[in-house]
C-alpha cells in the first residue's frame, strides 16, 4: 500500500485505487457509437496522436532547451570572469597600498629622494617637493588602502 498526495500514475488500472480524496468525481466517459471496434481503435490512436506533441514540436522544444543551457554557461562564464578582473584589481590595489605606504614611510624618515630631470640629471627632492610628495603619496595611501 502505498499513500501519496499525488494522484496515481495514468496507467494506474481503477481496481488498484482503493481510496479517492473527498469530493473526487470520476471524469464522464463518453460512449460514441461506433460500426466497429477497428473504428473505435483507430479513433482512439488518433485522439492518442493529436495529443502527444510533434517531431517540429520536439524538435522545437530540444533547440530552446539548448539555448537555456548555453545562455546559464555563458552567463556562469561571465560572472567568472567578473569575478577574476575584481581579484586582479584587489591584488593590483594591495601592492599599491604596500608600494605606497614604503614610499611614505622613505619620505617621512628623512632618506634622500631624487629624481631624474628634463635632462636626464639626478636631482634630490628640497623640502616643498619632498611635502608635495608626501602629500600625493597620502592621497594614493588613503585610496588604496582604505583609509589605513
């Protein structure tokens, strides 16, 4: 015995049904006089027929299950893909934070910064330029690392 709130499978013969739910009423049958039961067999393969969907039909339905099938992977491999370009811009930020914060630290402590000129001349920082860059290399510190 087996007891279930779906309704038995369609080829379930009425014998094996031992209890319906309250207020079942059996579906009428229609009984069509026919000259023979080849003509009632035929008319019955033919309702069977008109019911069950067509090759085109099928068909139809495979190609739109393809299609939803492809349009999840592409968009699985989009978010993948997004997901990569934000861990890459995370790393490229963490090594600026940490590029930045060096450069801060080498600025304040007073060590001797220089940079190449127009002409190609090593030319060490004086006080305004060496306050300038630490003020450029705070707003780099503060966008990269988070206000840290």
């Amino acid at each position: 015995m087996q007891i279930s709130d779906l309704p038995p499978p369609s080829g379930t013969p009425d014998k094996d049904i031992l209890q319906r739910p309250a207020g079942y009423k059996p579906p009428p049958v229609f009984v069509l006089p026919y000259a023979s039961k080849a003509e009632a067999a035929a008319s019955a393969a033919a309702a069977a027929s008109a019911n069950a969907p067509s090759k085109a039909e099928l068909d139809r339905q495979a190609r739109q299950r393809e299609q939803e099938k492809l349009e999840k992977q592409q968009e699985r491999e989009a978010i993948e893909k997004h997901k990569q370009q934000e861990r890459r811009y995370a790393e490229q930020k963490r090594e600026n934070c940490s590029r930045a914060q060096e450069n801060l630290r080498m600025l304040q402590e007073g060590m001797r910064i220089s940079r190449r000129n127009a002409q190609g001349e090593n030319v060490i920082l004086d006080d305004r330029q060496r306050s300038e860059e630490i003020q450029r290399t705070r707003a780099i510190v503060a966008s990269d690392c988070g206000g840290n």
